[in-house]
C-alpha cells in the first residue's frame, strides 16, 4: 500500500483549473485534490490554456499599422510590443507563467500559444508544449512528483504520457469526457489518444457505461478500467439534510446547461402531459443558448404558472433549491456520470434520470427512477409516479448510500488503490 505522508500527486485536467472567471471549471479535480490532500498526499495541479495564435497577432499588426483599432483582447498591448510578444509565445513561453494557491493546492498556470489557426485537430500540441513547460517549472518549485494524475485523455493524457516517457513517472488517466461518444474526436488525433491509454499504468472512466464506449471506439478493454465516480462536493455533504413538510405543491428540479443534449424540451413536453391538472410546480435552473426557445415551449404551452426558469445558480443557491424541491430530475439524452445526481442524493432526495449512460451506476430502485431516454411518455408516467410516491423515499437511507458510494472516504480509498497499483508497474 502507497504512503500517503510520504506520496506527491501531480494533478492535470484538460480543462483550466478554477480560473478566476469560472469556478465551476476544474471543479471535479479541485474537490479530489481536496480530499487527498485532507487524506496526507502532496497534491499540485499545473493549469494550462491557449492564449492567442500566431495569425492573429499578425493580423492585429497589419490592421493597427492600416489604423484600424485595437481588438479588446490585445487593448492593453502597443503597436510596438506586439513583435516581442510574438517573440516570446514562440520562444520564452516560461514568461507566462503566474503560481497561485487555490483552496491550499500549489497552482501553476500557463498560458500557451496557437502557432497556427485554432484547429481542433492540431490544439493539442500547443497546449502539450504549454504543459511541458509548466511541468519544468513546477519541478522547480515542488520537487519532482511520485506519480501524474491527468483528467480526460484530450489533451491532458497525451501530456501526461509525454511526461511519464521523458521523466519515467507513473501515471494515472481517468477519462469523463462525452466526446468519444458522441463521435466529437478528430480522427486524426485518435493515434496520441490511444498511446496514452496503452501507456497509463491506471485506466480510470467516471461510469462503467463510459468504460463501454471507450472500448467501442478507441478499443481499449473495458477489463482494463477501474471504476473511479466523481465525489460529492462537501458543501452538499456536510450540512444536515432537510425534508419538505409541505402538504401541497410537488417540486420537481432539473438543473443543467440549456442545450438539446440536456433535454429540456423534452421535460417540459412530459410535465404537461402528466402535471397540467396537478399541483405540482417544476423549476429549471440552468442557461445556454435553448432558453428563449424553452421559454417559448412554457408559454406556447400555457405552463407559466407551473413551470419557473432560474437561469444559473451559485453553489449554495443549488443546494438550497435542491433542499426546496421533492425530486430532482435529469433528463439527458446521455451523460458520462451525472453530478447533479448525486449530489441531490447527498442532500436525502430521490430523483428520476434517463438511462443514458452515467445514471445506471447512481440511480437504484431505493432513490428514484430510470427512464429511457427520448422517451416522453415514459418520462411523463415517471413524473406520475414520483408525484404519488416521493414521501416514501426515505430520505436518511438515500444519503447515507450516496455517502457510502460517492463520499470522499470511497473516493480516497479507489484513488489509494489506483495509485499503488501504479506505483508497482513497469513504465
């Protein structure tokens, strides 16, 4: 068993680690740095992202000698130092990198360069070398790390098999991303993605149903994975649950981005055929680019006494909503995991999910529903049935399983687990 006092866990997501503008970005990973380093391990995260590309500031060179204005972007840059920043994306990348500490984890922050147009088949290599980069620096600073845990294969994999080659550390690469299901992956970039899953000491997937998809389509065997689900956020943990006593007026919840794969047309259609003459009330808490047409929907459907739009809500504002509803429902037409989910069954709520993938590991006969997905009518009967039944869920059962299953005590554990086994294998 690996010593966690003595253990120093690099962390990569794909994705930037709570930047100032978003702290929804990089969430997952901040929670698991959280409960390892609560657990003894030395964790640090290298934060990466593109800034710029090498067409572009040329041509906002080209267009402020012709006096045309500068683009909001580069406002605080002069004519004269565009040259130099040119020089220094290309050359001197360590310049832009800033250290940070975030909720007590050593942050290094890069910021790379496209040498070339943004291109989804051709990000990855500004992005690994902006990481490499980043990597020498946080070495510098934290010494070198036992073992790298990087989060989604692209780009993060591919960094962290480049770095494991370079430098002989293990690493570890839990997969969450829906892309390879829903056939978003350049083919041309599938080869780098393969050789970071071959190379891995430890394959980990949010869902056995990811698992599945991952074998389907990059033809890894889905014996090679460990099951490793995201964690419960200890603000939706740690406060004590609270039951509704209201003796009228069924909440139904459905919290998510507003886009179709989110399904909340869907939700809407289901809840007029089975809620119209009911007393029930449905909130959706979410934006993107469906809410005028999902407004349209309500209204055109004569459901704006019952169904109520919230746009985006901070941390504490969706659990206090959580708190406020009787059942929480996700819809999707797929999903990798479904956070949403566990954390309204950390809060001692049943909800209703569509089987799409993720659901099936979280959602038991004990704390709710499964539906097929893009199953109207079914979803409208489940929606029945939970206006009936949601009092007979019982609600300290259903928190203590989401504990059980998705608290930080099992997270530390699988993770523990993980990086033993990586620990002790050739690489």
């Amino acid at each position: 068993m690996i010593d966690t006092e003595s253990c120093h866990i690099l962390v990569i997501p794909s994705e930037e680690f709570q930047p100032p503008e978003s702290h929804q970005a990089g969430i997952f990973q901040l929670h698991q740095c959280l409960a390892l380093k609560n657990a003894g391990y030395q964790v640090g995260v290298i934060s990466i992202k593109q800034e710029f590309s090498l067409p572009m500031l040329l041509k906002e060179i080209f267009f402020r000698l012709i006096g045309k204005p500068a683009r909001e972007k580069l406002a605080k840059y002069r004519l004269f130092d565009l040259p130099w920043l040119i020089y220094q994306k290309l050359f001197c990348l360590e310049r832009f990198i800033s250290k940070e500490i975030v909720e007590g984890i050593p942050t290094l922050r890069i910021a790379g360069f496209y040498r070339g147009r943004p291109n989804e088949r051709t990000d990855y290599k500004g992005w690994v070398r902006a990481g490499q980069k980043a990597y020498q620096a946080y070495v510098d600073l934290h010494g070198k790390p036992d073992l790298i845990h990087a989060h989604n294969s692209n780009p993060a994999g591919i960094l962290a098999q480049r770095l494991s080659g370079k430098y002989n550390i293990p690493f570890v690469l839990t997969e969450h991303s829906s892309f390879f299901h829903r056939r978003l992956i350049p083919p041309s970039i599938m080869p780098q993605l393969r050789k970071a899953f071959e190379r891995a000491s430890v394959i980990g997937a949010v869902s056995p149903r990811l698992a599945n998809d991952l074998e389907l389509h990059v033809g890894v065997d889905t014996s090679a994975f460990q099951w490793m689900p995201n964690v419960i956020d200890p603000h939706f943990a740690s406060a004590g649950i609270k039951t509704n006593n209201r003796s009228s007026s069924v909440v139904f919840l459905s919290i998510g981005d507003l886009i179709p794969l989110k399904a909340h047309a869907e939700l809407i259609e289901a809840f007029n055929l089975s809620m119209r003459e009911k007393d029930a009330q449905l909130i959706i808490a979410g934006s993107g680019p469906m809410n005028e047409s999902l407004q349209r929907q309500i209204a055109d459907l004569g459901l704006g006494e019952q169904i109520r739009m919230v746009g985006r809500l901070g941390r504490e504002a969706v659990r206090n909503t959580i708190d406020a509803s009787d059942c929480v429902v996700l819809p999707s037409h797929y999903e990798t995991f479904g956070v949403v989910l566990i954390e309204s069954l950390a809060r001692g709520k049943p909800v209703i999910a569509s089987d799409c993938g993720g659901p099936s590991c979280i959602v038991t006969p004990e704390n709710g529903i499964l539906f097929p997905p893009k199953n109207i009518p079914v979803l409208a009967k489940a929606l029945e049935q939970m206006f009936v039944s949601h009092k007979s869920y019982d609600s300290d059962a259903i928190h203590r399983d989401a504990m059980e299953r998705f608290g930080h005590n099992r997270l530390v554990g699988d993770l523990t687990s993980a990086y033993s086994k990586a620990s002790l294998l050739p690489h």
